[in-house]
C-alpha cells in the first residue's frame, strides 16, 4: 500500500501524462486544481461526495474534456473502474471531441483505446472489443491499440488467432517497442509455440532489460522449453528489478 502523500504525486503525475499523450501539453496548475477537492475526498474514502465534486468541476468548466480525462484516469488508478467510464465517454463526447478533424480522430483513439483498457480490466471483453475496434476505425496504424487488444485476448486465453494477428500488427509498426513484443511472445506462449516464444522475448528483454514483467515472462518461455537454469537466472534478474514481483518469486521457488 502506497502511503497517501505519494499516492497524490502519482496520481498527479498520471493527470499530467495522459493530457500530454492526448493534447501535447500538461493541464496547467488552475486545472489541477480544481480537481484537489475532489482527491481529498476521494483519498478519505468519500467517493461519492468526491464524484459530485468531479462533476461540479467538469461544469465549472463548461465540460473540458481535458479535466474529464484527468478524472477518469485518476479514477481508475484508484481502483474505481467503473466510476471511471463515464468521464473518458464525456471526453469522447465533449465539443471538441465531435470536431471532424485530423487532430481530434487521433485524440479520440487514444481515448477509445484507454476506454477499451478500463473494460478489460473490469474483465468486460465485449465491451472492451467495441471500444478498441472504435480506436482502430478512428486511427487504423495505432500500435498502441493493437498491442493492448491482442493481449487482453493472450492473457485471457481468448481468440488466440486473434492474438497473434494483433499484436504482430502492433510490432509490426513499432518494431523497436520491447512492450509490444512481449505482447506478441505472450500470444505465441498461449498458443503454445514455445520455440517462437524464446527468441521473441528474448529480443524484447534486449529492449527492455529492466521490465521485470517481460524477465518474468522470459522464465516463464525457458521453463517451457525445459531450461530450468535459463529461467532462474531471468526470475533472479525480475525479482532485482522489482522485488515485489510475486509470480517471478513464486516460480523461482518452484524451480529450487
């Protein structure tokens, strides 16, 4: 459990990531603002009093889209998924994110692809589905779309075919992106291709030398083809990486 006082710093950092992924630029410090009555009160465990200042904010701002993504993404953070929903969809729907613009399809992709996210962590595919494949009509070369609709398939065992198309799209376009080639080494664990799987995610663990969720999934692909020493040494690296990493640990101590 995070202490509270760092948990705002994270939240704020989230706030600032996602406007400057969506809009190019940081909400400025008015706008953070007028959203701290709100973490306050979401922080002392106020949620619905915290939701009615969200909204009195949004208003306040003749429905800024910005603050709305802020809010969802903040919720969401939180563990409050499906508080979370409404605020991406008012983003989605708000004045600006009607413009039939270049600008604005992007936007909303990334909007569409963040709501596609928050379904399937609420483990709601088909909704999940509709939102990613709106991201996808909105902006066709999105890896980031890709990659996160073919692994929800992969890491829920579904539509593994389905997986391993995605995902090679999403690498396909950024060949460079260690996340998105794990993604495509995971599909092809599900599918059982184990042989594919270890040079895939070795290339990525190139990538990324310092995820210990790609290290762990590494070990995961050596165990499959039997190299029990390969396998240690990659759930030793994930645990140095990150010692709370619980399913490296609960391998390695399988292993030994």
């Amino acid at each position: 459990m995070i202490k509270l006082c760092c948990k705002k710093i994270i939240l704020l950092v989230i706030i600032c990531s996602l406007a400057a992924a969506v809009h190019g630029c940081s909400p400025g410090l008015r706008d953070t603002d007028k959203i701290r009555p709100g973490m306050k009160l979401l922080a002392e465990g106020r949620k619905t009093q915290a939701l009615k200042s969200f909204d009195a904010a949004i208003d306040e701002s003749n429905n800024d889209s910005e603050l709305c993504i802020a809010i969802g993404e903040l919720l969401f953070a939180e563990g409050y998924k499906s508080e979370s929903i409404p605020y991406i969809k008012r983003a989605i729907n708000s004045p600006m994110g009607k413009t039939d613009g270049a600008e604005y399809r992007l936007r909303n992709a990334v909007l569409y692809t963040t709501l596609g996210d928050v379904y399937y962590g609420l483990r709601d595919v088909k909704d999940a589905e509709n939102a990613y494949r709106q991201a996808i009509c909105l902006n066709k070369d999105s890896a980031g779309t890709y990659n996160n609709w073919g692994y929800m398939y992969a890491d829920l065992g579904l539509k593994l075919d389905d997986a391993l198309r995605l995902t090679s799209r999403a690498v396909e376009l950024e060949p460079g992106n260690g996340m998105y080639m794990d993604s495509l080494g995971w599909a092809y664990f599900k599918l059982r291709d184990h042989r594919k799987v270890v040079d895939i995610l070795a290339a990525a663990v190139k990538l990324m030398p310092s995820s210990t969720d790609i290290r762990y999934h590494l070990g995961m692909a050596y165990e499959s083809v039997g190299n029990k020493k390969s396998a240690s040494v990659e759930y030793t690296k994930a645990l140095a990486i990150a010692p709370s990493n619980a399913y490296a640990r609960a391998r390695l101590s399988a292993l030994r």
